[in-house]
C-alpha cells in the first residue's frame, strides 16, 4: 500500500508521534498551521470520511476527543477548531481518512469554519433541501 500515513503508522515513515491505541494512531502536523496542531488517522486504511461505518467513526472521535483535551491541556490553547477534509476539492491532500485538531489562539490571524468557503448558495431552497435530506433517513 503506498500510503504514506500506513507507512508513518507501520513505523517506515518517522513522525512525532502523541497518541497510539488499538483503532487510532495520532501525531504532530509536520507543516502545522498553529502550535499543536495533530492529526488523527483511523489504522485502517480508509480514502473517505463517507465510505466509514458509524461504529469505525465512533471510535475514531472518541479518539479525537481524548487527544484533542490533552493537546489543549498541554498548549494551553482557548480555542480549537476540530475538522476533516473530505475530498479532493475539500483540500484532502492524503488519501487516508485523518481529523485535523487545530489549536487556535487570541488573534492568530486564522478564520472559523464559514471562512472555508462561501459560494453564495440559494437561501431560498433551504426548506425543500432540508426535506430531502430528512427524507433520505
Ligand atoms: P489534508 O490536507 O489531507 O487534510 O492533511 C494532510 C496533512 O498531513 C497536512 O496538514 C500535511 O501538513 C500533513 N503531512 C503531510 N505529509 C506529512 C508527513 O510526512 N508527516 C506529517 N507528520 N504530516 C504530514
Ligand atoms: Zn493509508
């Protein structure tokens, strides 16, 4: 498998590693966007947050959850901005499922969520889309 994220988890790629357990493993973003910043792979080979079950994505956030307090512990960060992308438009540069935790800081420049993208959708659709979607479960 030539998956750089197996190999980091396989020990054939070096990485600083904070958190292993049975289902996850976890380590420091080599270009980190904020001081802390980690992300956590499920040890299974995944390309896609959607092609998870429920329980494989439970016990991955579980995982996050655990992480992500101790990262916050450490840094002593106030905020934290928790997130995955899923897709190559959504920015996914590794083809193995990861979870970024980004620990966030007064004034470090960085943006929320709705600074990911903003295309303008129509508002108008809200209520048929919502429909659709519910009607899907
Ligand atoms: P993505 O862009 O796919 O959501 O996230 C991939 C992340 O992996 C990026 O934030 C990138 O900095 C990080 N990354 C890429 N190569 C390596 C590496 O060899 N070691 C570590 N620790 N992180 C890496
Ligand atoms: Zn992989």
């Amino acid at each position: 498998m030539d998956c750089l994220f197996c190999k980091i988890i396989a020990g054939e790629v070096p990485s600083h590693k904070v958190y292993e357990d049975e289902h996850a493993y976890a380590f420091l973003d080599i270009y980190p966007t904020s001081r802390g910043h980690t992300v956590v792979l499920p040890k299974e080979h995944i390309t896609s947050f959607l092609e998870m079950s429920e329980e494989k994505t439970a016990e991955l956030f579980a995982s996050v959850n655990r992480i992500a307090k101790k990262v916050i512990a450490v840094t002593e960060a106030p905020g934290v901005n928790i997130g995955i992308n899923n897709g190559l438009v959504a920015g996914q540069t590794v083809p193995h499922v990861h979870v970024h935790i980004i620990p966030r800081y007064e004034n470090d420049g960085g943006g929320s969520m709705h600074t990911i993208v903003d295309s303008n959708p129509d508002r108008e659709e809200l209520e048929q889309l919502a429909s659709v979607i519910h009607s899907k479960f």
